[in-house]
C-alpha cells in the first residue's frame, strides 16, 4: 500500500531528519485536494499537514466558501520536512512524486489546487510561476488522470503579504464555481504516453516566471483573529471512510 510505502521511505536523505512522514490528511472520497510544498516544523512534530499558522489559513478561507477541511485532501509535494524549512531539492522532488501521482490515482479529485510555486511546477511540468497563473483553472493530466488544476497562493504568502491574502480570498470565492464543473473528460485508454506526464489536455501558454513567495512565514496579526484548530484537528485522523480499500492506509 502507498500510505505504507511511505512511512518506512529512504529513498532520499530527508528520512534521517524528519520526526514522521506527512503522508496527507483528509476525505479519501474529496473531489478537491490541496497540494502544498513541505510540511514544517508543525507538521514533522504532529504527522499532519498545515496544522501551522498557514493551516489555519487555511481552515479560514474553506469556512468562506462553506467548506471545511473533512471536506477536502490536504497533502505536499513532500512527505518529510526540509532542515530548517527550506525549499525542496529537486533531487527530493523526483523521490517523492511517485506518491503524489497515487494519491492523486487513489483519491480521485475533480480539483486539485496547486498552493505555490513548487506544487503548481511539479503538477503543470513548467517553469510558470503562481504570480501569473493563481486563479485560472485549467485541466491537466495528473498522476494519469485528467483534472481541473486551479492554481492559487500559499497561504503562508498571504500571512507575509495581506495585500496577497485578498487575491488568496478572490480565487478561493472562484472554487465552487470551478467544483460545479465537474470532472473533466479523462484521456481515453492508449493516450499519447506523454499526456501522462503531466501535460494539459488545454495545455497553458509558456509565460515568464515573475516568482512568488512559498516559503513558511507567520505574521498572524495581518489577517485578524483567526481561529484555533480544534484539537481533533491536530491529532485524529479526519474522516476517511474508504481509505482502507483505496490503498491510501
């Protein structure tokens, strides 16, 4: 099983550092996943992801839109913490991704928003930066499944930025729109092998890349009062009623 493969990986050297494996968290039956870059400090300690600054973020903007986190998947491009949060080596990446497309594989989403540079690279295999690509869906070929990738801001660019926390608001009010979509059509059995890779059934034009900020930074006092996870949160497992059939645990 992929969840237990994950647990016990070595296949880069980032398992001599970590505290536990982030595998993920969430409804295994969700139609929208999250997919941010590594988890931090928060997270190696609790086996979760975004249960930090960012996670409540998080949590805050899904009760805008009336959802809330049972209701979604939430995971990183990596499963164990970089040393001192920095970014992920491309050599990590190419380690870990083998997970993520089974995840995605296993789980099934009709969404998956990319959070930041690094996620919205890997799934897009491009060089966009999010600053020219948050908000606009798009449907790409994910871990061999066609999906509607809809880019956004890590939140914890919104908790350095406010002025990017109501971009991070406006994109998040488009998701039930984009939900309402549905799925998109899914690649027809012997595709183009290259359309498993990663590349869009309505590929994106190339643009340049102006950056944008993914890195774990924690300014609270930005964004207003934001509440507390409750302490289910931080320690049960959240709803995932299938995840034993699926393979995910």
């Amino acid at each position: 099983m992929v969840y237990d493969e994950a647990m016990g990986c070595v296949r880069c050297p980032l398992h001599e550092t970590r505290t536990t494996v982030v595998f993920g968290a969430g409804n295994a039956d969700a139609e929208l996943m999250f997919i941010g870059e590594a988890p931090g400090a928060n997270e190696d300690k609790q086996g979760l992801p975004f249960v930090g600054q960012a996670g409540k973020l998080l949590d805050k903007l899904l009760a805008e839109i009336g959802m809330e986190r049972r209701d979604v998947f939430v995971l990183n491009v990596l499963k164990c913490r970089p040393p001192g949060n920095r970014d992920p080596h491309p050599a990590e990446i190419e380690s870990c991704q083998d997970y993520l497309w089974r995840q995605v594989e296993l789980i099934e989403p009709t969404v998956i928003c990319t959070l930041g540079n690094f996620s919205t690279k890997l799934l897009r295999r491009d060089g966009t930066g999010i600053s020219r690509l948050h908000g606009v869906e798009e449907v790409r070929i994910v871990g061999g499944r066609a999906v509607r990738l809809y880019p956004l801001f890590h939140p914890a660019a919104a908790l350095y930025t406010p002025r990017m926390l109501e971009t991070l608001r406006t994109d998040f009010r488009r998701l039930p729109e984009v939900l309402a979509l549905g799925p998109p059509p899914q690649p027809r059995v012997g595709a183009e092998p290259a359309l498993a890779d990663g590349r869009g059934l309505d590929a994106a034009p190339a643009l340049p890349d102006v950056g944008g900020a993914s890195a774990e930074l924690a300014q609270p006092d930005l964004l207003g009062p934001i509440p507390e996870l409750e302490p289910e949160q931080q320690s049960a497992p959240i709803e995932r009623k299938p995840a034993a059939q699926l393979g995910l645990f």
